[in-house]
C-alpha cells in the first residue's frame, strides 16, 4: 500500500486508543489496528464492569512508589501525563469522576463503557482511522526501523508505530501475549510474564463451603513450609477455588515466590485486635450470658458473619450442645481457630482470573522521556507490553493513560 500514515498504533485498548487519540490530537494522520470487532473490549469489562480508571493520590513520589523497580523510569513520563492530568482529561470530556475507598477513581455512572466511549469519542475529534477486526500478522522492519506492518486486509505503512496490544490477563479479551512474541521476533528481550494480581488457590474445603463470604479486617499470615513468610490485614474474600479480594490480589507476587521455594500455608486472624487470652474471656462473657442457649445459635455471633456453622464444623463439638457444657478447653480451641483459621495456598490462579499480569519488555529498552523503543528508531510501546508489577486499584490504567499519551504526543 502506498499511502502512508504519519503513525500506525497497534492495539485498541486502553493505552493504544490514548495513544492513537493524542497523535490524532496532534494532527497526524493516525491508523488504529484492532484484532477484536470492538475497540476496548477488556476495558469494558475492567473493575467489574465498573473501571477502577485511576488510583487518585496526589502525591506524585507516593504514587510512583506503587511501581516498585520502575519508580525511577517513570518520573518522566509521569511529569508529561500523570494523574492529574488523567483525572481532568477525562472529566473535561463529560465523564466526572468519583474517588472511593484506598484513593480509587470510577466513573460515576459506575459504567466501563462510558470510558470507552469517551476514548472512541477522543478518537473522532483527532479524525484516527480505525480497523477493527485487523489482526497484525507481521510486523516487517529493516535498519533499525519499521517500514510496515502485514494484516490479512493488506500491508500498512507509517513514520512511527505505536504497539499497545496489552498484556496476557484475561486472555478472553484479546490479551493473548501478542505483543510479547512480537517484541521477542523484534530481538528485544522480554520478561516471561507471570499473574501478579490474581487469587489464590486453596485446597480447604471450608473455604469452599463459605463461596462468596467476605471476612472483614482480617489478618492473614502466611508461611513458606512453617516458616513465617509475611502478613497483611484486610477484607478477604472467600471463593468455590480458594481466596481473593484487593487483600489477597496485592500479595499474589509474594506468594508466587514463596511457592517456588516450598509448602505454602497461612492463617487467617478473624479478631486481629485482640490477643488469645482476651477473646478466650471475650467469648466466656458471651457464653455466660447464654447459657442455655445451643452453641451452634450463639457461636454464629462470635465468628464472622455468616462463618459460624462452617467455622464450628472444624472443631470436635457437637454444635447442638448447650452452652453450658462447653468446657473450658473447647472454648479455648474455639478462640484458638478464630484467631487461626488454617489455610493451603496450592498455587495462583491463572491469566484468565488475572487482574494484572507482569512480564514485558524491560523499561532499560525503552526511552521513557518519548516511549520509543531504544533499538528501534521509529517503534513506540506503552501500557502492559512494559514489565512493571504495580498492584491493583487503579495503577495499570494510569500506567496506559501516561505511557499511551506520552506515545501518542512522541510519535
């Protein structure tokens, strides 16, 4: 084809629409090249369908902090796009913002697909031609450079090339690593990507049994065969496969590499602010006021809501007992589980369940002042195509919306 575009962007998610939308912006004649029939398809589904769009700290270092090695390369293009700027870029187009809990961002109309329409709107104003169902087959380079890319519609050429084709979680998406193997066939060195920010997966049965129950401000420990590894506290999510929620999302890497070094335990603490000999006399006072009572009906306001059967079928006590012949002992054993409820990390779940994935190219390949690739004169990547582990909460979309811009405002 002899017709050649000023800038080509590979990919019409989340950083690629920002990229190609900001080029566009710049007036520059844009091509956007979308395998999916629809642009945005994994972000329509992002934040159960809610799109946790940003995380809203102001501090810039504390929020850079998040991405662990890659603070120190991402100043720059942070200083171009940061949060602030998302944040106004998105309310200025007609989609307001709300911050909740932990400083995370949704639209409020609490709809993904409002923010991808925002973007396709962004699209328009900057005139970007957009292919859908344009799968790139090849990507052909000579010098240093690339001179165009091969579809099965036909081969398209432009000065600079965008790659924004996301990473390998939830694959059901499009995000099928594709930009991986063509940074691996580029000669670039890419980091095998693993599921940070996903569940865990436990063999307990009582875990299973309590699906879809959140215990609150809980304190969870974790052990690298017996030996204590670390713990955190939060909201844990029980699920039919094992544990989740923000809690347990956040600490996946850790455990990934404990899993590597042996048997992976924890314990989860359901009353993380009182010791052992406190909820033994705390659990005493409760039962001294219900004597009578059976212990299945007064124990269910003990454990966590809506645990208790399930807690006390762990224990050796009939749970048609009246309270008042619950000994001594088994109040103790009682209290003991409530502060160490045993669990079996067997491994993490997989890319399909993944909220973010790791791996990539190494930011040390990437110029961060413009997002080119170092190797290549004319070849720009952005978003989850770059190994940077950051937790969940709003951290990988910021990352498209800066590295998608500074792309975009390069190219």
């Amino acid at each position: 084809m002899s017709d050649i575009y000023d800038v080509i962007a590979i990919g019409g998610g989340a950083a690629g629409m920002m990229a190609a939308g900001r080029a566009g912006e710049r007036g520059k004649r844009v091509l956007l090249l979308e395998k999916n029939a629809k642009l945005g398809e994994k972000l329509s589904i992002s934040g159960g369908g809610r799109c946790n769009i940003l995380n809203a700290e102001e501090n810039e270092r504390a929020l850079l902090a998040h991405y662990g090695k890659a603070e120190q390369f991402l100043y720059s293009p942070f200083s171009q796009f940061g949060m602030r700027d998302a944040y106004d870029f998105f309310e200025k187009r007609g989609l307001p913002l709300r911050v909740e809990a932990r400083k995370r961002a949704f639209p409020h109309s609490e709809n993904a697909s409002d923010v991808v329409r925002t973007l396709a709107d962004y699209l328009k104003q900057g005139t970007v031609e957009v292919r859908t169902r344009t799968p790139v087959l090849d990507i052909v380079t000579e010098s240093g450079s690339v001179q165009k890319v091969i579809t099965r519609d036909g081969e398209y050429s432009a000065h600079s090339y965008i790659l924004a084709t996301g990473g390998v979680s939830h694959p059901e998406t499009g995000s099928t690593g594709d930009g991986f193997a063509w940074l691996s066939r580029l000669g670039l060195p890419v980091q095998k990507p693993t599921p940070t920010i996903v569940p865990l997966r436990a063999s307990d049965a009582w875990i299973k049994k309590l699906s879809g129950i959140t215990v609150k401000d809980a304190k969870i420990t974790f052990f690298c065969d017996d030996k204590r590894a670390f713990a955190v506290r939060g909201d844990i999510l029980c699920t039919h496969f094992g544990l989740s929620g923000p809690t347990i999302l956040n600490v996946a890497g850790k455990v990934s590499s404990l899993l590597e070094s042996g048997t992976v335990t924890a314990e989860i603490n359901t009353s993380p602010d009182m010791d052992l000999g406190i909820l033994e006399r705390t659990i005493t006072g409760i039962f001294d006021e219900n004597k009578n009572k059976l212990l299945k009906n007064v124990f269910k306001d003990i454990a966590p809501p809506g645990t208790g059967a399930v807690v006390l079928g762990l224990v050796s006590v009939d749970p048609e007992t009246k309270v008042h012949s619950v000994t001594k002992e088994q109040r103790r054993v009682l209290a003991k589980l409530l502060k160490a409820l045993p669990v079996s990390i067997t491994s993490l779940m997989g890319f399909d369940r993944a909220v973010v994935a790791d791996g990539g190219l190494p930011l040390t390949e990437v110029d961060t002042k413009t997002m080119r690739i170092r190797a290549y004169s004319n070849l720009y990547v952005t978003g989850d195509l770059l190994h940077v582990t950051r937790p969940s909460g709003g951290y990988s979309l910021q990352l498209a919306w800066t590295t998608g811009y500074v792309a975009g405002s390069h190219a």
